[in-house]
C-alpha cells in the first residue's frame, strides 16, 4: 500500500514542486562545459547526512539545451567507462535505456528514483507539467551505477558532487 501511495504521489505532483514529499533535498548544482551550463541536477535522499547505502534516493535533472536521446545515452556511457562499471553491464544497460529516455528539449526534466528494493524508475516532465513515468530498470546495480556518475568520489564532477551531496562551497 505504500508503494502504491508513492507512485500516485510521484504521478499526481507538478515538476515544480519538490517530486518527492517523503525524501529531503540533499543539494543541488549546476553543470557547466565550456561557456555553456547544461543542466541543473537537485539529490534527494531518506535522511541527513548523505549515506551512500542508504535508499530510496532520487535525483532530478532540468537540462537548458536539447539533448538527442542517443547523445545522452553515449555520455552515460562514457561516465560509466570512466567510474570503471563492468563492460557488459554498460552494454545491458545501453541497450535498454533508448526504450525509456526520450529526446531532451530545452526546460525538460528527467528524474530518477531509486527505491529500498534498488528498482530504478524513470520520469519526465517540463515545469508545470504532470509528472510522467517513462520506465524502469530493475536490475538492483543500476541505480548506483547512474547516481555514481555525480555521487562517486571518481566523478569527473568533484564540484557537483559536494554541492549535490549537501557541502557548502
């Protein structure tokens, strides 16, 4: 019954408003590539300070420019190459998330939860939007794996990672 009073929560919320009543915002930063910010990334965990183990988390990712689905698919990838996730993890995972990640247009927000049992769900929307489900991953290492991409202390984001994790700078 939770489960389910989780999910109509999460369908029922505009993306302007905080996507997850039961987590508490850990932090947020922006993520920036040469001249350009290209997205805002806000981490949203069950209790203070961020615990590593510690699940459900979600994060939610408002982009500022169009992102073609395939294009941010091979940068997972490529993060995922660099934090060192096994090959044929990355291959499994690759294959399945053009299934679920749409294009992204400028003002899109793409969020992921991950609840206690480790299934990684999916969401998009645009502010003042309904929430919509997109889809899910059930294999429980995916979803450590997608949030290490900003949470591991091998990010190539060492700056967002300590602003998503709660640290002042």
């Amino acid at each position: 019954m939770k489960m389910l009073y989780l999910a109509l929560s999460i369908l029922s919320l505009s993306v302007s408003a905080s996507p997850f009543p039961q987590l508490i915002k850990s932090g947020e930063g922006e993520m920036d590539y040469l001249f350009w910010t290209i997205y805002r990334a806000e981490l949203y965990i069950s209790s203070m300070p961020y615990q590593e183990e510690a699940y459900p988390k979600a994060m939610k990712i408002e982009y500022y420019r169009d992102i073609d689905s395939d294009d941010l698919i091979d940068a997972t990838k490529k993060q995922w190459i660099h934090l060192g996730i096994n090959q044929e993890k990355i291959t499994k995972w690759s294959a399945k998330l053009p299934t679920i990640w749409p294009d992204i247009s400028k003002g899109d927000e793409l969020i992921i939860y991950v609840n206690k049992e480790g299934e990684s769900t999916f969401y998009s929307g645009q502010e003042g939007q309904t929430v919509k489900r997109l889809g899910q991953v059930d294999d429980r290492q995916f979803g450590r794996a997608f949030l290490d991409i900003w949470l591991s202390e091998k990010t190539t984001e060492p700056k967002l990672r300590a602003k998503l994790m709660g640290s002042v700078e």
